[in-house]
C-alpha cells in the first residue's frame, strides 16, 4: 500500500479533480484526504453517464462508493457552502457524502463575515484586483494568524457560548476596520453551525492515522503550485499552502513520513483564472473552458502556450515530483505551441519561503517577460516528460475516467 499527493504544478484548473475520480475507480481507495484550501476549490469531475460535479471541499472521490473524504486542519472549512455542495451531490445520486466526511476539529471556520469582508477589500482595490474567488478563505486564515486564540475553529460549532462569543468578536473588528458587512446577525449563524456540528463526524488529529493505516489514502491538493502563499508570483497568490508540505506533515504526524507518491498534475495548455502573469498567454489560442467562466470576482480565464519554463519553477518550489498526469491532450493541435524559455530567462529559481519582496520583484520581472515558442511537437507526453525531466504516468484525453490512460504501463498503480 502506497499513498498518492495530488498537486496541481500550475496556476489551478489543471484537473486535479478528474485525476483523483480515476485514482479512487482504479483501485480500492479509503480515503481523500483535503490538504488545504476551502471552499474556493472547484474540481470538476464528469461521470460517463454524464453526472457531473464541481467538489470544493468533498473530496473528488466521493462519486465512488466508500470513498470517504477527511477535511484536516489545513483546510478552511465553510459549513454553509458544504451544506450546498452536498445538496447537490444528493441531486446527481450522492445521498451519502456527509456520512463519509470527517472534519478536523482544529480546522479553522469561513464565516459570511470573512466572506463578506474579502469582497469589501477585492472592491476597493478596483482595477488592481488580486484575482480572488471571494469567498472569505484568505480572510479566515489572516484574521486566524492575527487571532489565533480567538478565531473560529470547526470545534466550536459544537459549543454555542463559545462560538458566539467568538462570531462577535470576528464581526466588529471587521465592522470597526472596514465599516458595515454584507452578513447576517451572529444569532442567525448559530443554528446552522449546530446543525453542521449534529450531522459531521468532527474529530481530532488522531483519527487520519487511523485512516492512513486502514487502507490508502488519497491527499488532493487545491489550486496550483504558482499561485502558493510563499512560492507564488505575489500579490495574485492564495492564503495557503498548495505544495506537498501540508501533506507531509500530516503524514510524518503518522509515523507515515515517505510513504507517499508526489503526482503532479499538468494541462497541456498552461492557463489561469484572473489577474496576475501568464508569460505564454496567447489570446489567439482557440479554446474555452465551459466550468471556468468569467465571473466577477476572479475575472477571465486565460490560455496560454505550454510553459515549461513555470513549471520547472513550481516542480522546484514544490520539491520535485515523482512522476506527472498530463491532462487536456485533446485540445493538443498544431495552434498549441511550448515555450522552454523566456527572452530573458531559460530558468526560475525558488527563494526561502516568507520572502514576499523577493516575490513581488519576480512578479514585475514575469510580467515584463516574453515568451520564446517552438514548435507543437508530435509527441506531446515524450516532450513534456524531457522538457520536466520527469515520467508522465497519466494522460487525460477528456473529463472521466474512462479518458485517462496509463502512459507507462502499470506505472501508477504499481507505485501507489
């Protein structure tokens, strides 16, 4: 029994949704373990019946009965958007999601009043928007590194004083900084947050060792390693880890530390949702994406030549991978062009994490770059396995399961 990480080594909507769907039909999977992000997350996962799914915080093995889904602690959970998300997984023949989820009672809680507060600061930075999804996750995890004696955690959904008094708190710091909320009073907060607390298996760190050692365990990362809080082109980043670390630790805490294979998870058109750099971005490229519109709060959703030059940065900030699952190949075609560098640049190099300085200057250097294209090539897996210097193990074709195939022969199963 091995474990597999899931990371996306982009800017996010590489598919690491319908890549952990495969991994958990193609062989007995117990549980997919979220390891950070929240309920900004938006996994597509398209059954072969044509049932279809966005999971933000199920994991995107729940279509496959059994699969369980474990929200750690470094997930920012939103009671009231899970609530949502598994009315609809009922809708699409999921009635069970909520009896297979277990919450980590140290995880930290998205409120509408983080909700409401990030959309009031998104607003205010007009034309300078950083791309956010406006759901309060980055606002939780900031007021919960400034407080985190006092921020609202999963556990407290189970002591109504507590998260009362707690809930307030939140409410008039936010009021007194940044001035009235687009939020409901706290007293109508609380019964839903009950209700969360009755139906949800909440539970302490002890019981993903458990799950670890009953069988194997899926860890699915959300969002892409170039947008990380530290590794990421800032200020158009994530309040959250998007590497393997979080996935580590939680399997050191296990005893489990190295038991796991790192999958990172690569379209063959390199693309991003909202602001920020994108050095192969080519307008004239003839694609859309039908689940990743524009919407008001992350902007557009851009396409761009396949970058290698990002990626061998993200494979790098993210401390390497053991193997890639190559994905969109459908829309590979002579248009499609790689990029293995840029006019003034053949390679990035990672700082220290926390160097936010360093960040922002790399960012003004990306935005000012341009990239040098060749060719398509014919064989799209072989070039991008030589140009990452990594084996693609997986290539997807189309959104399901059926659409993946094994690049290497037994390669990922053997090793997983």
């Amino acid at each position: 029994m091995r474990h597999v990480m899931v990371v996306d080594l982009g800017y996010g909507d590489a598919g690491k949704g319908t890549v952990v769907d495969w991994l958990c039909a193609s062989r007995p999977v117990h549980t997919v373990v979220r390891f950070n992000g929240g309920a900004q997350a938006a996994h597509n996962v398209v059954l072969r019946d044509g049932r279809h799914h966005t999971f933000a915080q199920f994991g995107a093995g729940t279509f496959r009965p059994g699969v369980r889904t474990h929200l750690s602690r470094h997930v920012v959970v939103d009671p009231l958007a899970l609530a949502a998300e598994a009315d609809h997984l009922t809708a699409v023949g999921v009635p069970d999601a909520l009896d297979r989820l277990t919450v980590d009672g140290e995880a930290l809680l998205a409120t509408p009043y983080h909700r409401a507060a990030n959309r009031t600061r998104e607003i205010a930075r007009g034309a300078d928007r950083h791309g956010s999804c406006g759901l309060g996750v980055g606002e939780a995890v900031a007021y919960g590194l400034a407080h985190p004696d006092e921020a609202p955690r999963v556990a407290d959904c189970r002591r109504p004083a507590v998260l009362r008094r707690r809930l307030t708190a939140l409410r008039d710091r936010l009021t007194a900084e940044l001035g009235p909320l687009d939020a409901p009073p706290v007293e109508d907060c609380l019964p839903a947050y009950a209700g969360f607390a009755d139906r949800v298996a909440i539970v302490d760190r002890g019981w993903l060792a458990g799950a670890l050692r009953a069988g194997t365990c899926v860890f699915e990362g959300a969002q892409g390693v170039l947008l990380d809080e530290w590794h990421g082109f800032h200020p158009y980043t994530t309040w959250s880890t998007t590497t393997f670390a979080n996935a580590e630790a939680l399997l050191a805490e296990a005893g489990l530390a190295g038991t796991a294979q790192r999958l990172g998870v690569l379209r063959v058109t390199t693309t991003r949702h909202g602001p920020g750099p994108l050095v192969t971005e080519d307008p004239a490229l003839p694609f859309a994406d039908a689940r990743n519109p524009t919407n008001p709060w992350q902007g557009r959703f851009r396409f761009g030549h396949f970058d290698a030059v990002a990626h061998r940065y993200a494979m790098a900030a993210a401390g390497g991978v053991d193997g890639l699952a190559l994905t969109h190949l459908d829309l590979a075609g002579p248009a499609l062009r790689i990029c293995r560098r840029y006019d003034t640049v053949d390679r990035l190099t990672p700082g220290p994490a926390g160097d936010l300085d360093r960040q922002a200057a790399l960012t003004a250097r990306l935005l000012r770059a341009r990239p040098v294209l060749d060719e398509a090539p014919t064989d799209w897996p072989a070039a991008v396995a030589a140009e990452l210097d990594t084996p693609v193990l997986l290539t997807s074709h189309g959104p399901t399961a059926e659409d993946k195939v094994r690049a290497l022969a037994g390669a990922v199963s053997a090793r997983c």
